[in-house]
C-alpha cells in the first residue's frame, strides 16, 4: 500500500506540475487586453525602437476637426476676388482670420505675433483681381538662437470653380493647427522654448502660379535667407498612408510622399549645382533626418493607441482589423527628391533652404490615371469626397483622420531635433528677461527703406509686461521704438541688433545683412503660366458615390485571434497548441477523480483481504 500511495502521490503531483507549466506560457485568450507583438522581442534597428521617443505628439482628431470646419465654413477662397463677400460666397479673407485666430490661441503664452503682408497678382485669364493678394505669418520667438528661422508654410487659396477645396489645401492648413497645438502642449508640459524662431505661414494665390510663396522668398525675408534653416511645406494630405481606396482591403495602401530639395540638378531645378557646398551639405542632412523620422514617428502612433485599422474584405463581406503603423509599412512613405514642384516649396528650394514638402495623392491629371485619383483643384474636392476615399462612407473615416495626422506627427519630429527647431530649458531663462527675435528683414539694397520691428518679443511668464526697444543699425546709426526704418546709403556688410528691455533683465539679437545695388531674387518658373483657374476634369477617371452604411474603426491592441508565432517556442509549436485555463483545469479535474477512484478501489481491496 505504501508503494501504491506513494506512485499516486507522484502522478499527481506531476499532473499539477504539468498544469502550472503550460499556465506559465503565453497563450491565446479572447478576453487577453495586452497584445501579443508585445511579448516578442525588439528586433534589428530597422524595427521598432526599445525606447518611446520624446517629442511633440499631434492629436489627429484636432486636426480632422479643423480641416472639416474650414472646409465647410469657408467656401471658394479665390484670391483676388473677396471683397468682403459672405464666407459661403467667397471664404477667402475669414478662413485666414479663423486660421491666425486659431493660431495665436494655441501660441498666445509663447509670444506668437500675427503679420498679414498684402501683394498685387494678375490674376484668372480675362479676369482682373479685385483685391491684391495676402499671405498671413505668425511668429514664435527662439531663445537661444532667434536670428535663426524655421518656416512652415501651406496654401489657403482655391481655383476659381472650387467649393471647398478641402485636400488642396485646407488639409495643410489644419496641419499647420495641429502642429502649433502640440508644440504648445509639449512646451508647456516640459517647461521649455524654442530655441529658434518659428513662422507658421499660409500663403495666397499659390493656385494662380505660387505668387505667394514667391513673394514672401524675394520680398518678405528677401534680406533673410542665409537665416532659414529649413522649410515644411504641407501640401494636399489626407489622401495617403494608412488609406486604401473606399477602404477595401484589396486596394494596396497609397503612398505618402515625403519631397526634399535636391542637391543635383533636375527638370525643376536645374540651378541646383550653382549651390554652395553648405547648402548641399545641409540638404542631404535634411534628407538623412526625414529618413529617420519615421519608425519613432510610427511608434508615436502605436503607442497613442492607434495600432489597427478596419478595412472591408469585399470577398468576405465583413470587416477586418489590420496592423498599421508597423516597421514593414516605413516603405508606404517615399523620401525623395522633390520631383513634385508645382507648390510653395519651390522657390525656398531655389534659393538653397532645406525643404521638404508631404503630400498624398497626386495623379488625377495622370494620362493613365489609376481608379483611386483624387480629383484635386476640382469643385468635388470635400471633406466629403475625402472621407468616400478613405472607407467608402462619407462621414468621419479615422482612416482619413491618420492620414492627415502622420504629416504633421513628422514635422513635429523633424522639428523637435537640435538640428532642426530644437529646444531651450525654462530654468535657463533670468526670470524676469525677455525673448525677442527681430522681424522678417525684405530686399536689403542701397538706398531703399528697411522697415523693421520687434513685435515678436514677451517676457516668459508675464505676457502682459512691455519691453522698451533700442536699435543699432551697424553704421553709427540707433533708434528705439518696437518698429523702426532705416535707409543704408552705402554697399557692405552690417550687423543689425535689437535690444528688449524690461525692469528686470535685458536681451538682443543680431542679424548680419548685405546691403547691395541689386537684391537676388528667384525666377517664378510657373508666372507665365496663366489659366483660368477651371482645369479640366480627368474623362477616364469615374468618382465614387458614397455608401454611408460603411464604417471603419481603430484599435489600441492587435487582434487577440490573430496567428502569432512566439520566438522563445519551437520552430513548430503555435500558440493554439497551448491549452487554454478552463481545458487544464479539465484536465486537472479528470485526473484527481481518477486518483482518488484508484485509492478507494486500493483500500476497499485491502479490506476485503484482511477480512
């Protein structure tokens, strides 16, 4: 009897061991709310990183939201032709205000200034403009470095047909917005400043030739140049990564372009190789840092809860979650040289500055363009017709509304690097001293007016003080005042230093500007290219009607169902080969019964036998 006991002693106690082994291994569980990629370990340095970056996150559904009010709110946008029409008629002039307005909300603790800078166009083919033209600026001082600038521009304007030309190019100014909210939140949260100066910029009549951003390079910061560090461009976005047409899972997803300016000369910039060796050099890093962007900013997004996306499997007539945002996806956004031009990239890349320009689909003029051609600078192009791109409903897609964050998620990377924006500590500002950063410095010849100023100064924590301004212009000149003119009568070289004054500290800022008989300015390649602002519409390409009983859905975890293959597991061995809890405790069950039938059989024998 001590014999028998002892083996079933030993089976059960196997028979537990065995259990809480397999309870101990990763298994697959309906009810599991962590996902299983979690438990696989972090791969080559083309994978994921280990580590969650650190930089500004934006909220894509701020910027969904303010791309669908701006569109609807603010209809045609035809520059030149707004005098003072209702928005519905002609939304040109309140859609800026709305976007400054916005802008400086979500900028106001950091010193944002807002300047409207007007300048005459030609206008439509046998249609004289009403009104001059105006691109709109907000500035953010720097800290440490505010002689150097970082600009982000976009285009508000539409054709002359347009309705509510929601992906060319309200999309870039929603962009913009969501940008500026989260550098806001990340500064305040981390209690720092930009270390250089930052202008956001909406230009005009980029439609009727890129007389805008044009202007603003030979005229606004003409004087600035050599001080511009590099140059986001956000050009129709929406219609890209993660989406697939009608959201059908058997559309390839579309491309994300991400241009940047050449150091080689091209069709659309055939005086690159007039470039300094600076010049090329800082290009080519640009290009190296927007590479690198990527998989932190695919990270960012997966660790904001957007790790799947639903897509309709037309075959299977349901919808299926699919992983987004993932290592093997980085080839959906193409870094290249800017083969795109025809945008307000264009004349920064001529005049040497590091630009990158994101923009999504782009080939409705195509000869032989594919099914899923967005029909840009056409009056179907709406917040509606974006959303029927993306899943196939005309209401919110969240397939669209990542399509519109990810430009803006890579900017605020690209931004937050040292090389690029970067950033300033709060505790290394004197209480009490100013950040001031000079204004944009024009045409700088011999004998004509500089007008300048220092709006873009505060004090960090009190807003509300005002500076007193003192000026030196370089040749034995001064001033004060927050804007000044100034007249150089001689060719040279001059350095020009402002000075912001409060009770309880002082700082300055110099810029270095050469003054000449003839400024350099930059060859509009697309002026003489005048249209009548109604393009003809693509006869090959047939635009979807929407079916509104359609949806799609994002997730924060993959699906629990989904076949993953444990690396610390045999080669052979799935996670469906594991027995789930209630099966062992089944088990379990079945073999202590049977234990303990065998000792009652075991002691009834011994009795009987002793009888």
């Amino acid at each position: 009897m001590r014999s028998r006991l002892t083996q079933l002693c030993v089976i059960l106690l196997l028979a537990i061991s065995i259990n809480l082994t397999a309870l101990n291994l990763p298994h697959s569980s309906a009810s599991s709310a962590r996902p299983l990629h979690n438990a696989l370990p972090i791969r080559s340095s083309q994978h994921m990183q280990t580590q969650l970056e650190d930089f500004p996150a934006v909220d894509p559904q701020y910027i969904y939201d303010q791309l669908s009010y701006m569109a609807t709110h603010f209809l045609k946008r035809e520059a030149g032709y707004d005098t003072n029409l209702p928005p519905e008629q002609n939304g040109h002039d309140e859609f800026a205000a709305y976007w400054a307005q916005e802008m400086m909300t979500q900028l106001k603790d950091f010193g944002a200034q807002t300047r409207k800078e007007a300048f005459p166009i030609q206008g439509w083919i046998n249609r004289s403009p009403a009104t001059q033209a105006f691109n709109e600026e907000v500035t953010i001082p720097g800290a440490s470095h505010p002689e150097q600038v970082v600009v982000i521009g976009c285009h508000y304007d539409g054709m002359a047909f347009s309705t509510q030309s929601a992906n060319d190019d309200a999309s870039g100014c929603a962009i913009e917005l969501g940008v500026a909210k989260a550098l806001n939140s990340y500064w305040q949260t981390h209690h720092v400043y930009p270390a250089r100066t930052l202008r956001f910029v909406i230009f005009d009549c980029e439609e009727q030739g890129l007389y805008g951003s044009y202007n603003y390079v030979n005229t606004t910061v003409n004087g600035d140049l050599s001080n511009i560090v590099a140059m986001f461009n956000e050009e129709q976005s929406g219609i890209a990564y993660p989406l697939r047409y009608l959201g059908q899972l058997k559309n390839d997803q579309l491309p994300l372009y991400l241009d940047i300016s050449p150091t080689t000369n091209t069709d659309i910039y055939p005086q690159q190789s007039a470039l300094t060796a600076q010049q090329k050099t800082n290009m080519t890093h640009f290009h190296d840092l927007m590479k690198q962007a990527i998989l932190p900013v695919f990270q960012q997004f997966r660790a904001l809860g957007y790790a799947q996306l639903t897509y309709h499997d037309t075959t299977q007539h349901k919808d299926v979650k699919q992983q987004i945002f993932t290592p093997e996806q980085a080839n959906k956004l193409i870094v290249e040289d800017d083969t795109l031009g025809s945008s307000d990239q264009v004349p920064f890349t001529q005049a040497g500055i590091p630009s990158a320009t994101f923009a999504g689909n782009s080939t409705y003029y195509d000869k032989n363009a594919p099914t899923a051609s967005y029909p840009y600078d056409q009056p179907g192009d709406t917040i509606e017709l974006m959303n029927t791109f993306a899943d196939g409903s005309s209401k919110k897609s969240n397939a669209l509304l990542l399509a519109l964050g990810l430009p803006g998620m890579l900017t605020t990377w690209m931004l937050h690097q040292p090389d690029i924006l970067g950033q300033v500590q709060s505790a290394t500002i004197p209480q009490g001293t100013p950040l001031i950063s000079m204004s944009d410095i024009g045409q700088t010849q011999v004998n004509q007016a500089l007008n300048l100023n220092a709006h873009a100064a505060f004090v960090p924590g009190n807003t509300a003080a005002t500076p007193s301004f003192s000026w030196d212009f370089g040749d034995g000149t001064k001033a004060t005042g927050a804007e000044v003119t100034h007249t150089y009568t001689q060719t040279g070289t001059y350095t020009i230093t402002v000075q912001a004054t409060t009770p309880e500290g002082a700082a300055h800022t110099s810029k270095t500007i050469s003054i000449t008989t003839q400024s350099q300015t930059y060859d509009n390649m697309y002026a003489n290219y005048r249209s009548s602002g109604k393009p003809r519409a693509n006869p090959i390409v047939t635009l979807p009607s929407p079916d509104d009983t359609l949806t799609d859905a994002v997730f924060a975890e993959p699906d629990s169902q989904q076949t993953v293959t444990h690396s610390h597991l045999p080669a052979a061995q799935k996670d469906s080969m594991i027995p789930t809890l209630p099966l062992l405790v089944a088990l379990t069950a079945v073999i202590v019964l049977g234990l303990i039938g065998v000792g009652a059989l075991a002691w009834r024998k011994r009795r009987v036998k002793a009888k």
